[in-house]
C-alpha cells in the first residue's frame, strides 16, 4: 500500500520540522502503509528542508519508505515553470494538477461561488482543456485528482463528466501516464473519490496505471481514503498500480 499525496506544510501553515514529518511517519505505519509520498505545492516548496528529508530517508526506524514528490499546480502559460524545481533536487514524481480555471481557484472554498454565474457544462469543458494540455506538456508524470472540479457537488448537465474528460484519459494514455485515485474527496462536501467510479472503469479499459493517494494535509489525514481507493480500483479490475523512483515508473502489485 503506497500513500504518494501527502503534505507536510500543508498551504504554508506548518513548520517542516523532523518532529512533525515525523508524525506523519508514524500515521503512515500505523495505517499499514508502505511507502509515502511527500508531494508539496510547487507554490511551498521553499518551505521543505530538503537536507532533513533525505536524513530522515536513509533511517530506518519507521519501516516506511519515503519518496520525495512535488505537486504542480499547471496553467496555461506555466509550462516552464517546473524546470527552476527540478533543478533543485532529485523528485521521484511530479504530480501534475489543475486548481485554477482562468484564474479562478474554483476548489478554494472563498470563491466556490463562482459555480452560480458559470454554467457548469462550460466550467467541466474548460477544465477538461485545461488537463488536456497538462498532459500534453510532457512535464509530469502523475495526473492529480482528476475530476477536482466536482468538489463542491456541482455536476454538468447536458454531458456526463465522463464525456469531457475521456479525451483527457486518451491523451494520458498516449503521453504514458499515471493517474492517481486520490482519497481527499470523501473528506470534501462531494464526499466522492477522486476520480468517480466510471472514470476509474475507464482508466482500466485504457490501461492507464495508477497511483494512490490520500491528500493528507495534516498527519491523522494520512492514509484516510485507500482502503475505499483500493476498493475501487480493484473493481474496475486493477491488480496493479505503479511505483516511482527518481522519475522512473516501476509496476507492483496491488495489494492492501
């Protein structure tokens, strides 16, 4: 069991001290977790002590493997912005992810009002556009909560989201990506894994590996939302899921 969406400093708010990544060690063993992955917001990367991770990696007291991941929040126009990164230390992933849309942050909860003057439909269609050149941009190597833009409960109307993002899905595929199903959503008003049940079905029909995550911002989040993430995908069929190290995708089995 692999938990690679995890935040130490959260949006800022905490301190990355050997005590409290520590915390996060320990929830991580508790919850029966392999391997963790710690994937700060490229925004609050200057925040990580990246000498304190690689001590706390080599030592072996926790039983839990430590992976050193970076979640990019893409827009249009950021392409080269990952590069500055990843000059600065050796990631084993990049999680690539979508939280504006013309720059407004619509998963925040201080603008989820902007979905009373869109229509839905377009604000599905616009986001899906906005993964689609994520994913063609060749930078990353995970796709981050892929539906997020339900996060408030707001569902299109004409077309299923399935509609908008299967294309999304296809480029992934095409681009040789991962997708993780990331268990942040059940802690959220849509209180619905990231991505849904029929995506999840999808990915498997194109073959398109996946990761899990928790998208833990606190450490008792740890680990919160596998066992349903597991559960999904090994009803859509998965019996595998994908590993990094140092960019390189390893395939595993799937097993809790």
């Amino acid at each position: 069991m692999l938990d690679y969406h995890v935040h130490a400093v959260a949006h800022g708010e905490y301190d990355y001290t050997q005590e409290w990544v520590e915390l996060y060690l320990q929830q991580a063993q508790e919850s029966g977790i392999d391997e963790i992955g710690f994937c700060e917001h490229d925004e609050f990367m200057h925040l990580v002590d990246l000498e304190l991770f690689q001590r706390l990696k080599a030592a072996s007291r926790h039983y839990v493997r430590l992976k050193l991941g970076l979640e990019w929040d893409f827009g249009p126009g950021r392409e080269k912005s990952l590069q500055p990164y990843l000059d600065t230390a050796d990631y084993d992933y990049i999680i690539g992810s979508v939280h504006f849309i013309d720059g407004w942050g619509f998963d925040h909860p201080d603008y989820q009002e902007g979905y009373q003057h869109r229509d839905v439909d377009e604000i599905y269609a616009s986001y899906a556009d906005i993964l689609m050149q994520l994913a063609a941009a060749g930078c990353c190597d995970i796709v981050g909560h892929i539906d997020l833009v339900k996060v408030w409960g707001h569902r299109p109307r004409r077309r299923s989201a399935l509609h908008y993002l299967d294309p999304v899905l296809k480029s992934i595929k095409a681009h040789r990506l991962a997708v993780e199903i990331n268990g942040g959503g059940l802690r959220k008003p849509v209180e619905e894994l990231y991505p849904s049940r029929d995506i999840v079905e999808r990915m498997y029909a194109y073959d398109i590996p996946i990761t899990l995550g928790s998208d833990a911002h606190r450490p008792e989040q740890v680990g919160e939302g596998l066992v349903e993430a597991y559960s999904c995908a090994r009803r859509a069929g998965y019996q595998r899921c994908v590993t990094f190290d140092r960019r390189l995708m390893t395939v595993v089995p799937l097993e809790y």
